[in-house]
C-alpha cells in the first residue's frame, strides 16, 4: 500500500472544528492531547478500564482512547475544557470542591464528563442513577463516596459562586489546588514537556530472573534512524545504582548481564516518539531459575544479592516483657499478596539539561530524595539538579522510589536535549514497587478475664529484587506487631526476603496492614475462648496514655483508642442487632460484623526526619508560602495554609504558594509514613509563629494583636505597617525519636495514630461472595485541621482497605493491566460514618497528627472479623476472593 | 467510494516500517469487497480492539493491522425482537422495547463495563471476540440466535451455537463480516441473567448464566439455561432443560444441585479455582431459572 498522506479529520471539539492530518484509527485521546493539547482528557490505561479519558461524544459518555479518530469526526466531543464553562461544569466543580471530591484529581476529569452525562437527562438522580452513570471511571483516592455526594447535589450549585473562606484550623474549607482540578488545568507528569521532546522507550525483561546480551548498538542505530541513542549500563555517567537508603543503592538504572525481576530495566532507546516506540530492540535472554521466598530462604539457595546471606535483606525485632500464664491461646498463618499502587496517573515526566544543571520535571512524592538519586546517578553535586514535581495523580507510597527519573536525566544530561516519557499502564504495573506479601505465623494468649499476655510474631516479607523500602517495613512491622495494646510480652521478627520478584516498596502502612490481619484474628479467637464480647475485649486491652509500649517507650498523650472504641459502641450493638435480625430468617445470606484496632507511628522509625517550612512577606504586601511538601492529593497544601495562616494570623487566601521545587523551597522531606501534617504542619506553625513575632516586634504590639492584609498593605490592630525589607522566617521540625536498639528498645516514633474501624457486612455462603453494607471509622487525629480532607483520606484508605481485603493480588505475568488486577469500583464502597476522636498531640500542630495510612490498616481486619462473625471462616489467605471464601467456610 | 487511507502504527513518520491501512466504506457491498481484497479487521465500537493493541504494545511493537471501520454502513443499523445489527450497541440494545425473553441480554447489556463501554461496544463484536467470558453469548443462546455471515460470495446463517468455537476462534471466515443476529418468536417468558464477579462494576465474570422457565401451575413447562466462563465456549445446557420439565420449584433445585453438567470444563485462573467454579455454576443457574 502506498502512503499518501491522509486527508485531514474533521474534529469539533467544545464547538470549535479542527481539521487534524492524523492517521484515522489514531485515538481520541491521543488527538485530545497531543495534536489540540487538550491535556484535562487523562490517560490511565489506554484500555477502557480505568475511565480517566471520559469525554462526550454527542452527549453520550466514551473512553476517548478507545475512539478511532476518524469516528469521532463529524460529532460534537466535548472534553473537562469545555464542560467546566458551562453551568452544569461550575455547578459540578462547586459542588466536588465543597465535599472534597477532587483528591490527586486525575480521575476528577473523568468523573465530571461523566456526570455531566447523567445531570442533563436527570438533574437530580438518586444514588443507584449516580453509580450506573460513574461506575465506569475508577478513582483509588477518595472511595468514591464524596464523589456521589457532589453529583448527587450538584443541581443545589447551579449559578451560585462559592462563598470565600477564612480557612482557620478546624474549618471544612475547600482544597486551594483544587479548582485546576475541576477545569482540567493541572499539569500531571504526562502533561507537560519541552516542544522538542526527544522520546524515552525503557526496554525491560520479560523474564524474572535472566542473563542476556544487547544486540549491536551501532547497528541498531544505524537500522533505526530517529532513534538517537540507545542507553545502557555503561552511558550512567555517575552511580548506576539508585535506592532508599544512602548505602543501598542496589536498582540499577540499567542492568548489567542478569536482570532479576520482570520488569528489569536493561536500556532505554531515546528518539523521536514515533522511532522508539516503532523500533524492535531484540535483546538475547537466558532464563535462569527464579526464586520465590520458600526458595529464597532455603538451605544453599542462590543469592540475589553476594552480600547478602540467606536472602535477607533485614530483620526487624522487638522482643520485650516475660510471659504471664496464659488461660487461652490462639494462632494463625496468613498469607498475603503482591498489592499494586493502581494510582491512576501512570509515571511519567520530562528532563532537560540547562548548562551544568539538570531539571526533572515528574509525578513524585519526594523531590529530595529525587534529587539525591539524580545527582547520584550522574555524578554531580545535588545543587546542579532539579527537581519540579508535576501534580501527582496519586501515590500511597509507590512514587517515592524513583521510577522515570534517573533515566531520563541520564538522557538529558548526555544528549542534551530534553526528554520525555510516559509508561504505559502494565508498564506502571510491571516495573513499579508493590506491597509487600507476607508470610505471617502468630501465636497469643489471654488470662482466664481475656487480659492479653503475649504475643509471638514471625513474618517473612517478600522484598523482591531490590532493597528499596523493605528495610524500612521490615522495621516497622515488629514495633507494631502487637497492635494498640497492652501486651506483656512481645516477641516479634519481621524479615525482608529478597526474591526474583518486583521490588516491594512503600504502600500506605508499610507492612503494619498485612501484621494487623494476623494479630486482629487472633484477637476475635481469644474473646471468644475467654467468653468477651469482641469489641469489650479490645476496650480492655486497649493502650491508654500513661502505658509503656513493647519498645520500652511511655505513651504521655493523645491515645485515643478508648474514645474511638467507645465511639463505635453504640454503632457496634445496632449493627450487631441488625445482622441477628437478618440471620434469624435464614437463607444463603449470612450477616455478620467485625471490629478491629490500629496503632501507626508517625514519621520514620527511630530515624530524624525533619521538615523546614518558609514565609516571605515583601515590603509590597506579597506573602509568599515555601511549602517544599508534595501534596499527592492528601491535601497537605491546603492543611499546611490552614496551620501557617493561624499560627500567623492571616486568612489562606492572602497566601501565594510555591510548592516543592528543590531550587527554592526548604526540604520537607517525602509525602509518607503520614507524616506532613503532624511534621511539616508543625514546622508551618513555627514558620506561621515567627513571622508573626517579627511583625509584631516591628509594631510594637502585644500578642493578641490582630492582622490583616488587604492590597498589599500589612495593618496591625488597623494600623498600616510598612516594611523595610523582606520579611523571611523559617519554621524547623524534627520529630524526637530514639533509635531502636537490637532487642527493638527506644523511641520509634514521636506520636501515634490511633483507630477503630466496625464492618458490617453479608457472606453468600453459596458463592462465596461479600457484600459490604456499612464501615464505621473512629480516627484520633489529634486535631482535625480541615475535617473534610480528613474524611477523604479515610474514605480512601477504607477503599484500599477494602481491595486488599477483597480482590486485589497483583501476579507478575498474570494481572499486569486494570482489567485483571482488580481496585474497588464505585459500587464496592458501602456508606461510611466517619467519627473524628480529637485528643491532642502536644508536639503536632495545633494537636494534629497524621491519618493518610492509619485509615487503611484496620479495614481488612474488620471485614475478615465480619466474615468470621457471619460464617465462622477464618480468612488465612488475602485477598478473600469467592473462591477462597468458600474454601475458608468448608475449613469452618 | 471507500476512504482508502494508508496510516502508520501511531502517527505519521518518516521512519514508518509497519504499517496499518484503515478502510471506512460507507456501504455493505463495498464492506465486502475490501474484505474480499485486503482481509482486514472489522471495527465496530473498538472496546476489544484497542485494549488489544494496548495489550500488544508492552514489550514492543504490535504487528501491523488492517481495519475495516463499519460504523458508516446504515444497514448494519438497528436493533428489534427479531433483528440486533452488526452496529447495535450495549445501550441500544439495554434501552430498546424487546420483548420479556430479551431481559436476559438487556441485564448482561448494563452490566458490561461501564456506560463509556456500553454506549460504545457492540454485542457482535462481543460474540465476534469470542470470549469465553463474553456476556452476550449465554443470553443470545437462550434465544436461539442464529448469526448472519455476510462476503463477497453470498450471506449464510449459522447458529450461535455453532458460529463460537473456541476461546477466541469462530466460525466467521476471514473475508466475512457478521452482519446481524437473527432471533426467533420467543415464549412470553421473562429470561433472567446473573452475573458473578469479584467487584461490583467493570468485571469480568467468573461465571454467568442465563435461564428462563415458564411455568404450568407448579411444575416447569419449559425451560431454557446457558452458561458461560465454564467452559471455552459458553454452552446451552439442553440436558439440564430435559430433566427439569415437570419439576416443582424444589425439585428443580436439586436437580440443579445434582444433576451431571458434562457440557462444563471449568478452569482455573485468576478469577476463580476450577472446583469454584463448578460449584458456583449451578448457583448463578439456579438464580437465573428458579429466581
Ligand atoms: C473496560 C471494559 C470492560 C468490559 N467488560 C465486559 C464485560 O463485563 N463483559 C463482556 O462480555 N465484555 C466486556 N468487555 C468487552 C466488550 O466491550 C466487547 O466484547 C464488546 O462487546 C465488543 O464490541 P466492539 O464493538 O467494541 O468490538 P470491536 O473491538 O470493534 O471488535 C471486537 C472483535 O470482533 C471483531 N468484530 C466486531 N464486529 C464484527 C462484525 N460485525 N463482524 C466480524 N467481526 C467483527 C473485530 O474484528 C474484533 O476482533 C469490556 C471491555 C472493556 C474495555
Ligand atoms: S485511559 Fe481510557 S479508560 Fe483508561
Ligand atoms: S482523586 Fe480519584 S484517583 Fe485520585
């Protein structure tokens, strides 16, 4: 066939007509963004499954990447740009800012079109109508619940401006990054890139474990024009070696001779877009055996890694206390799965060299540590690199390991071009870090009034190929293997067992989930044996302030398990009740409720890991927020606004915001382990606190002195104050810790968040099936800085909580794409009630602390309690799909 | 005249080696002469085909494609109690005014995807595609479709019974396209599908079933069942049919329960343990006969 150019498709996008010159079958998607630049269409899967491209096509909702082009020509596509200057686009943007509905917000495009879909015919559906017409987009930050809400009120929006807020510590204001959000103006990794982009292709093993020989470079090269490189193992100018922790630095950026898991990057083709992607790059593999943990740990096994014996990458211990007799014993063997991020922005960014300097621009969670793994890798001095975070379409903990980042600055640095990618979803899927899947045994015991005695925790955590954070879990997990208790005796190992399988990193909770699976079970086991009720039980034993935990550290303040127990008492009988009604008629439905605890230290263990906050205010009134913490959809920037403005004594709105660029905001460390409220939050405060005194010692003024700024004039007390210079304070936090030593004693964390989650639920006992009807969350956060967000990131985690419980288990090969690895849809969340307990932490930030992963933890635990409560099945195996539901109810 | 439109793999190129040809002829005749000529892939909605080259592109480059994009054919249009045309979607089928023994398909219609699927895919793609956990295919064998294969050479009818032969295999020839099911005069019966999936939307069957039964006071006069996912291909289970002919409610169910199913080969996979899935089969067949 001979190639003509093709006549020009004849597009009308938001009423306006283009004629595009692109190949017909080219996606919707694809002419959306990359020929109009209409980035608010999001790609999240390139395959249907995740609804992030939803646009209309003649008012009827599509996937825009599975439209041919030349199908959409001659209709009317109206895309998040064109939806948010219409009335039903404000009043449902108004609508998703009020009830929080827009976390990272990279599905929020997608939810709105769709919606905006559903709001033309019916202006104001019931929720079943809401779930037909959304349940096609997936959202993995907000549990969907307020993304309801906001549709199913939005018609009350329609033609009324938002009121503007004061924003003071306390208030439900809305999210300051959200209304980018709403109108599809936010730069997402994939978003943005120099015109002239050259493009990166990763080219990575197929095989888990593998030697293998690049062919000719010089030949490729010479076969493939527009492809101007081809990167490997010897181009790394510096370290080709990146990870966590700074004497690890086991990833390579290329491997070298053997790869060890699939997904192993062994070079990157780099080129125009079309040359690289086009362009076979066949690489000679040799498939060495691969081991798994059994075979990993066994006598003689292989090593991954020379230095590293048996495997093992770490051990974590606690080991404290002396046995009291036990009257009942209870134990259990879990074993859990691979859990993928799913975060529905796929990595991607861009890099260009700039003289000596690099600049990366990419979806991430922690600029710093970014930045201290590109210079690594290029053997320069952190001030020459970069690092301009995108928005981040979501992270829980998998954006904190670099991913596109080194590479593309190797490539920049060496052509000195900028260049971009963007991965594929099973290229996400496949290379990224998951959760690590534990191999859990636990014993425990209670005295004859159900008083806990002991509790011995052995897990093996399969770590995969490289280090990343498994050290990190492997820590954690001992300190919190006893849950939020009084335990007498604790002895617990947590080992980091490196195998030829991805990488486990970081995922909300590291590693405490899949703990807390195992030492709730055995809770439900002992009240029952001792004849307690199971959530009397838990109130018993529960930690309270003034107890010594199992490393030793005395609990002063802010334990609010009790108040968060008692909070769901009363929710606990009624559901109780409900689920004894609806047994009593019997049926292959069987209801049942569950209860369980959670403890979660906030920031690193036993580690420093402060936080510098920075406010400038110029002599022209122009007040400016330093906020070097990402907010990957968290809402750290609206909190952080909140704290500074109080502690400071200005609304949010007077605010302007610079936000974790390395070139010129402080370090405040990564978005995890929960920490910016509690730790950059204080850190805000003190920022907010000193440029306060400043300003009052130059009026003279006494402390209750009030503020104001108003069109660049300072007033204190009414009274204008002009300044000389610019004002600039610093707020500095660094949470006290002790290091553990080697029996696990010492001060791992600062602060504690604390909670209780009851799932209420029905088993079908003929398909093994679960039907969630109601999550009651009882969250001690201290102090809730902005109650919305708060209840967003619960909802959120009580999703995630809910997929690792019910569904997800990532299996390389086997579900590396959004269709076969399953998240929680729309109509998996049931109504959650969310109870904020406020007993104040002295060192947070007006008494906050953090709640991003303490929401996820207990979630499993209380729908398995549930399952046990209605059918007697123990859940040992996670995720609980019908099949192994079933299997657990033949065990009894 | 058929646009006649040479195109590469993703965008224009100089370097372009592999290259797709996109054909978007405005009338069946023409359909079939390009299918005739070229063989190249019919194009419906796309929800298959481009999750397939997505799928296609992970470790390299997808082999080249021809396409054949129908969605300009009008006669390919239309959906009613006797007709579903090449081009009807989930949401014209969901939404049509069919007679009772079509609720079935209409329920499988709203549960495919999500709306962006249903408002696009078609339920002949569905079958086309062949697989085994295609929900189209139970409730149509409940109807007795029969597809209609169209090529340069002339039309034929096939039962769907016959047209799917294996997981992804049909009896459709390269050259022909399917241009309609044709179903017959149906019992006035209200058809029932259930569905059984591990989350609430967008999933793919563990297995799924379809029946109706019309009953004589308290006894079964007819009854009509298939399954899918448990087996490569979806299966009417006529045995099953047989025996519950005269059966009271309760006696159905255990029927149902008991009775040898050797038309089902359930395997394992991701979704489900073979043993699961024989088991579960006689569930969803009992909620969708006796519910
Ligand atoms: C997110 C998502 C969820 C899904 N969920 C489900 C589900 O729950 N259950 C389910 O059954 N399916 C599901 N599907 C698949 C379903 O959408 C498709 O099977 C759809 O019905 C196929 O129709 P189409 O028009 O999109 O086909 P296309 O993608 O256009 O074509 C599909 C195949 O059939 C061929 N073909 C199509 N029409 C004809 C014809 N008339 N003659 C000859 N060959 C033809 C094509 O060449 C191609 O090989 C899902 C898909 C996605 C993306
Ligand atoms: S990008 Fe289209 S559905 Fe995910
Ligand atoms: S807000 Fe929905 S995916 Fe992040």
């Amino acid at each position: 066939m001979n190639a003509m150019p093709p006549p020009p498709i004849a597009l009308t996008v938001n009423g306006q007509t283009h004629a595009l010159p692109l190949p017909p079958a080219t996606r919707l998607s694809a002419a959306l963004r990359d020929t109009l630049g209409l980035t608010g269409t999001k790609i999240g899967c390139d395959a249907g499954d995740c609804g992030a491209c939803t646009v209309l096509l003649d008012g009827a909702q599509v996937c825009a990447c599975m439209v041919p082009v030349a199908q959409a020509a001659g209709a009317q596509v109206t895309t998040v740009e064109g939806l948010a200057g219409t009335r039903w686009g404000q009043a449902l943007a108004a609508s998703f800012l009020h009830h929080g509905a827009a976390q990272c917000g990279i599905c929020t495009p997608g939810m709105v079109m769709a919606a905006a879909e559903l709001l033309a015919r019916d202006a104001t559906p019931d929720e079943a109508a809401v779930e037909a017409a959304l349940g096609g987009v997936l959202c993995r930050c907000t549990g969907y619940r307020k993304i309801t809400d906001a549709v199913l009120d939005a018609h009350r929006f329609l033609d009324t401006p938002p009121a503007p807020e004061s924003g003071a510590v306390g208030a439900r204001i809305p999210r300051l990054d959200g209304p980018a959000k709403l109108d599809g103006s936010e730069r997402y990794g994939a978003d943005a890139a120099p015109a002239d982009a050259l493009w990166l292709r990763p080219i990575r093993s197929p095989h888990a474990h593998a030697r293998f020989t690049l062919p000719d470079i010089p030949q490729f090269l010479a076969a493939n024009p527009g492809v101007e490189a081809v990167l490997t193992a010897r181009d790394v100018p510096g370290r080709n070696g990146f990870g966590i922790y700074p004497h690890i630095k086991d990833q390579p950026v290329f491997a070298e001779h053997t790869v060890l898991y699939r997904g192993d990057c062994v070079a990157a083709l780099v080129g125009t877009r079309d040359a690289v992607l086009r362009a076979e790059f066949p690489v000679a593999w040799v498939p060495l055996p691969a081991l798994d943990v059994t075979a990993a740990r066994a006598d003689g096994a292989p090593l991954l890694h020379a230095h590293l014996p048996g495997n093992i990458l770490t051990t974590g211990r606690v080991v404290s206390g002396t046995a009291a007799p036990a009257a009942h014993t209870a134990r259990i063997a879990v074993q859990t799965s691979f859990v993928e991020h799913a975060y529905i922005e796929p990595e991607a960014g861009y890099a260009q060299r700039i003289g000596d300097v690099v600049e990366v621009f990419a979806s991430t969670q922690a600029p710093y540590m970014d930045r201290e793994e590109v210079a690594g890798v290029l053997g320069i001095p952190e001030d020459r690199v970069r690092i301009i975070p995108s928005a981040c379409g979501g992270g829980f903990g998998g954006k904190l390991d670099v991913a596109v980042q080194p590479m593309l600055a190797v490539a920049a640095w060496l052509l000195n071009k900028p260049v971009r990618t963007i991965y594929a979803r099973p290229e996400s899927m496949l290379s990224s870090t998951k959760r690590h899947p534990a191999s859990i045994t636990a014993e425990a015991g209670c005295d004859a009034q159900g008083r806990l005695t002991h509790i011995h925790f052995d897990g093996d955590y399969d770590t995969g190929a490289y280090a990343s954070w498994g050290p990190t879990v492997a820590g954690r997990v001992p300190v919190h293997a006893s849950g939020p208790y009084r335990v007498p005796q604790v002895a617990a190992v947590a080992r980091a067992v490196h195998t030829h399988n991805p990488p486990s990193g970081a995922f909300r909770g590291f590693g405490v989930p899949q703990a807390a699976i195992a030492q709730e079970a055995l809770w439900d086991q002992l009240a029952d044996a001792a004849g307690l009720d199971r959530l009397e039980f838990r109130v018993l034993n529960a930690l309270r302030a003034g107890d010594t935990t199992a490393t030793g550290q005395r609990v002063e303040h802010s334990v609010g398990l009790l108040a968060c127990l008692e909070a769901l008492r009363p929710h606990w009988q009624a559901l109780r009740a409900r689920a004894a009604a609806e047994n009593a008629r019997g049926g292959a439905l069987r209801h049942g409720v569950g209860v369980a605890c959670m403890w979660y230290g906030i920031g690193n263990t036993g580690m420093s890991n402060p936080s510098t906050m920075r406010l400038e205010l110029t002599p022209d009134g122009a007040l400016t927020f330093f906020n070097g913490a990402v907010d990957i959809g968290q809402g750290s920037t609206t909190v952080l606004h909140q704290i500074a403005a109080e502690a400071l004594g200005l609304p949010v709105v007077v605010f302007a915001h610079v936000n974790g660029d390395t070139f010129l905001t402080p370090d405040a460390g990564k978005t995890s382990a929960s920490r910016q409220t509690f730790v950059s939050g204080r850190a805000a405060f003190e920022a907010g606190r000193a440029l306060r005194a400043d300003i009052l010692r130059r009026a003279n003024a006494g402390d209750d002195a009030a503020l104001s700024l108003e069109a660049g004039v300072l007033r204190v007390n009414g009274a204008s104050l002009h300044l000389h210079e610019t004002l600039r304070a610093e707020g500095r936090f660094d949470p006290p810790t002790v290091p553990l030593d080697e029996n696990g004693q010492g001060i791992p964390y600062a602060t504690y968040g604390f909670a209780a989650q009851i799932a209420a639920l029905a088993v079908d006992t003929r398909l093994g099936t679960i039907k969630l009807y109601r999550i009651v969350a009882a969250h001690d956060v201290g102090r809730a800085i902005n109650p919305t967000l708060l209840e967003g990131q619960i909802h959120g985690g009580i999703a995630q909580g809910i997929g690792l419980a019910l569904m997800e288990e990532y299996i390389p090969g086997r579900t590396e794409n959004l269709h076969d690895y399953l998240i929680p849809s729309m109509g998996d969340v049931p109504p959650i009630d969310t109870i904020l307990i406020e007993d104040p932490e002295p060192l947070g930030p007006c008494g906050a602390k953090g709640v991003g992963e303490p929401a996820l933890v207990a979630t499993a635990p209380a729908i398995y309690s549930a399952i046990r409560d209605a059918t007697g099945a123990v859940i040992t195996r996670v995720p609980a799909l019908p099949h192994r539901v079933l299997e657990a109810l033949r065990r009894g | 005249m058929a646009q006649y439109l040479p195109v590469e793999c993703r965008a224009n190129s100089p370097y372009a080696r592999k290259m797709d040809a996109y054909f978007r002829p405005m009338s069946l005749p023409e359909a079939l002469d390009l299918m005739a000529r070229h063989r190249p892939q019919p194009l419906a909605g796309g929800t298959d085909l481009y999750p397939w080259i997505t799928g296609a592109e992970v470790w390299g480059p997808r082999p080249a494609l021809n396409w054949l994009d129908m969605s300009g054919i009008a006669a390919l249009r239309g959906v009613s109690a006797t007709r579903i045309g090449a081009l009807a979607t989930w949401t014209e089928v969901a939404e049509a005014a069919l007679p009772p023994a079509f609720r079935a398909l209409q329920q499988a219609a709203r549960q495919v995807g999500g709306r962006q699927v249903q408002n696009r895919g078609t339920v002949l793609g569905n079958l086309c595609n062949a697989s085994p956990a295609a929900d189209g295919v139970p409730p149509l064998l409940l109807l007795d479709a029969e597809v209609e294969l169209a090529s340069a050479a002339g039309t034929r009818r096939i039962a769907l019974s016959q047209f799917i032969l294996h997981n992804r295999r049909t009896a459709r020839t390269p050259e022909e396209i399917a241009v309609a099911l044709h179903i017959p005069a149906q019992p006035d019966v209200e058809s029932r599908f259930e569905k059984l999936g591990a989350r609430k939307q967008l999933v793919i069957s563990i297995a799924m079933a379809a029946g109706l039964a019309r009953w004589d006071g308290k006894r079964i006069a007819q009854a009509r069942v298939a399954i899918g996912a448990c087996s490569p291909v979806a299966r009417r289970l006529h045995g099953l049919e047989a025996a519950l002919l005269g059966a009271t409610r309760d006696e159905a169910a255990q029927i149902i329960a008991r009775l040898p199913l050797p038309e089902l080969s359930p395997i394992a996979d991701v979704r489900g343990s073979a043993a699961y899935r024989a088991a579960a089969a006689r569930d969803v067949v009992a909620r969708a006969v006796l519910a």
